[in-house]
C-alpha cells in the first residue's frame, strides 16, 4: 500500500535540527508506518548556512522567514528546533493554519506561553508532540513497564539530576548563537527550564503527578558581556536549581541541575525506591538499567546491571542483534516512531503539548518557591 507523506517544515537547523533531519531520513529504515515522513523545507533566519544544512540533508527547499513554512500548503508538520523564545508564536501561527506541530522543550518559556499553545493545538485539533526524547531511551521506558507492572511495588523516593559544567568561566558571554540558554529573554529561565524539565517529564511519566516543591536556585556569575545587547550585563537566569518534591503518590523527591559541576557533561541520573526494587539510570551509560530486586534469593540478591539490548527490550526489536547497543539519536528515531505510529492508528503521540504544560507548571512553581522561599503547590 502506498505510503501517505508526512511533508516536514523543520524551523532550526541547529543541535536539534540535525538530530530531528537524522530521525525523520532514518525512520523508515527500521519502523514500519503508513506515514513517510519527508523532510520539505528547513527555515533558519541566515539563508546560506541553511542551504548548505539542506543540502547535506536532502531537504527540498530552504525558506529564511518561518511565516513562509508556515503559509505553505505543501507542508504537514512544523517542527520547530529553534530557541525557546520562538516556539509560542510559530506553535501557534502553524496550529492556526491547520498544521500538525512538533515543538522542542520545553514548551513555552513558562506556563503561561504553554497554555496559549496548548489551547491553539487542542482548538485547531492538530496532532502536536513535544520533544521529551529521554522517554524514548530503552532502558527508561523498561523502567517505565517494571513500574507500571507493580514490581516496584509503593514507590518512596524518587531522585534525579542533570549536571554540567561548561558556563564556570567567568568570561563567557551570554546571548546570540551557542549562547541563547544564558539569556533570560530567549531561553526563560537557566537550568530550570533546559535541564530539570527533562528530569520532571520523565519523573511524572514514571512516578505521577508532583504536588508541590520547595526549592532554591542561584546565578554564580553574576554579570556577564552580552553578545546581543553589548557591554557588560547582568545575568539573570538561573545557573544552579535544586527542588525537593511531594509526588501524589505520596513519594518524596529531590531534583537537581546544574551547569558548575566541574567535570559532568550531561550526567542525567534518575533513582527509584520502591518496597520492592528500586532502579537506577545514567545518561552517561543509557544502554543500561541497574535493577535490585528485594525478591531475589538473598544469597544472591544484589544490583543487576542489565543490558538493554535485547529484542524483548523495548523498541529494541527493530534494532541489531542482542549485545549490540544504540545510543542517543536513536531515541529521537524512536520519537518519530511513535508519533507516526499515532498517526497512524489516530492517537495522540505521548508527550503532548497538554503533558509538556505540565512540567512547565512545575518548573513555573520551582522559580516561585527559589523567590518565595517558601513550599509552593503546582498549579
Ligand atoms: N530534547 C533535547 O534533549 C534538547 C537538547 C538540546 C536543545 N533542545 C531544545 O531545542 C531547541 C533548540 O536548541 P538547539 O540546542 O538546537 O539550539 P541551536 O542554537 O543549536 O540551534 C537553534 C537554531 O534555531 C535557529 N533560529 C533561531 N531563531 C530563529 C528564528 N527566529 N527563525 C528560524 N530559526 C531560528 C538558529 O538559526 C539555529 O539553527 C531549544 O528549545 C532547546 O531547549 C532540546
């Protein structure tokens, strides 16, 4: 049967720009669906270095103005890969025109921006999808099945963090290219916004609903020179945030991000105890489940450090022979699986703009309760 095309407008072709191209062109390759997706147009707002993207990527045309994709009848899907200060007006521009969305994390810059958007998506019922990938590695969407099976039994605590260290330098910049995530305006908040929300969605996929949190941020360097502004600026995102959390569950948190740990990179852990097991999971070695299982037989009863490589492993099936293991851009591979899996079938690909509002919500109460010094409840 003739496959329907999914005609992709991609808005940045920056980091997430390539790793969204190399899902859309990979695709097909190792998930069947009865959507293709093809990658159209690319925008960037400096025609030259978009056209060279396009060309290294086969896409078919370039535009420099996002309004352009957006006004085209050729194009499904606006994806949008640019900065956080970009995605409420084109996610809307695009749901008005009847376009499917697909937008970068997190959503908006704040809830606020993030319920426009999801009212837009929902009002235009346009299939609409938001770039959690850590989902999508096997080994966290295992540790989703256990829990969701009961093996864990009554989760207690529930622990996260996402640390790095490439802002310690005291003369960085802040703004314009590579340098956006320190500029308050674009990006909306520091590590909050760009490494927690990863740690709250997959939190809240796992474990449920987060009540309320009571945390603390702080900006180390405090003045930085502004490539865009010029002269020397204040910064006013934040550098550091930790956040202890009462899930619904009844389960206790603590969460932290950072990007002045001297010698992490990207070091997303997430740690689970449960009355019957507990799990542990590292970026750094995200083809792994470390898993402790009380039932055991206690001569034996230890961590297993279990290789997810196997074809009963999730999504693994589709991929090479057991002892083989996949890495990072698989996971957006797997995103784009599932969302024309969706299409497919009429569902909605999970997260949607509706569930990315809400670790925007919870981000939103972290920042109130760093300035409040006090609990807040996520709204
Ligand atoms: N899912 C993840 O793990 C993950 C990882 C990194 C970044 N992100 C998110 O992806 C988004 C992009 O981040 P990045 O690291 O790829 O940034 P980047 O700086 O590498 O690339 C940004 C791209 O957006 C383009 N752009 C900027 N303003 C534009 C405009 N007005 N119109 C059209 N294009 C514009 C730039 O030319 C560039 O191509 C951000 O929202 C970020 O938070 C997500």
């Amino acid at each position: 049967m003739a496959k329907k095309k999914l005609r992709v407008g991609l808005i940045g072709y920056g980091f997430m720009g390539r790793t969204h191209a190399n899902a859309y062109k990979s695709v097909g390759n190792f998930f069947e669906s009865g959507h293709e997706p093809e990658l159209t147009a690319v925008c960037a707002r400096d025609g030259t270095r978009a056209k060279a993207f396009a060309e290294q990527w086969g896409v078919k045309s370039v535009e420099t103005d996002w309004r352009k994709i957006v006004a085209r009848d050729d194009i499904d899907l606006i994806d949008i890969a640019s900065p956080n200060d970009t995605h409420e007006e084109i996610a809307i521009a695009a749901a008005n025109a009847g376009k499917m969305v697909a937008c970068e994390k997190p959503l908006g810059r704040n809830a606020a921006e993030s319920r426009a958007m999801v009212a837009a998506v929902e009002k235009a019922g346009v299939a609409n999808m938001v770039w959690y990938n850590y989902r999508r590695v096997p080994a966290v969407t295992l540790a989703k099945q256990l829990i969701d099976e009961g093996r864990l039994g009554r989760i207690f605590h529930y622990r996260a963090k996402f640390l790095q260290d490439w802002t310690i330098a005291s003369d960085l910049p802040q703004g314009g290219e590579g340098l956006w995530r320190l500029d308050k305006q674009v990006a909306g908040s520091g590590v909050t916004g760009d490494l927690l929300a990863h740690c709250i969605d997959t939190a809240m996929w796992l474990n449920g609903a987060i009540d309320s949190v009571s945390g603390m941020t702080e900006t180390f360097i405090k003045e930085r020179v502004h490539n865009v502004k010029g002269g020397v600026q204040k910064v006013t995102i934040d550098d550091a945030s930790a956040f202890l959390a009462r899930f619904a569950n009844g389960s206790l948190a603590t969460f932290e991000a950072t990007r002045y740990a001297r010698g992490h990179k990207a070091l997303y852990t997430l740690e689970i105890n449960g009355e019957h097991a507990s799990i542990f999971w590292d970026l750094h070695d995200l083809h792994r489940l470390e898993f402790f299982d009380h039932k055991d037989e206690g001569r034996t009863r230890g961590w297993r450090s279990v290789h997810i490589t196997d074809g009963d492993h999730p999504y693994m099936d589709r991929w090479w022979v057991p002892g083989l293991q996949i890495g990072y851009e698989h996971t957006f591979i797997h995103q784009v699986a599932d969302f024309l899996k969706g299409l497919d079938e009429g569902k909605p690909a999970a997260p949607t703009f509706r569930d990315a509002l809400a670790t925007d919500l919870v981000t939103d109460a972290v920042l109130k309760s760093a300035e409040t010094g006090r609990w807040e409840r996520v709204a």
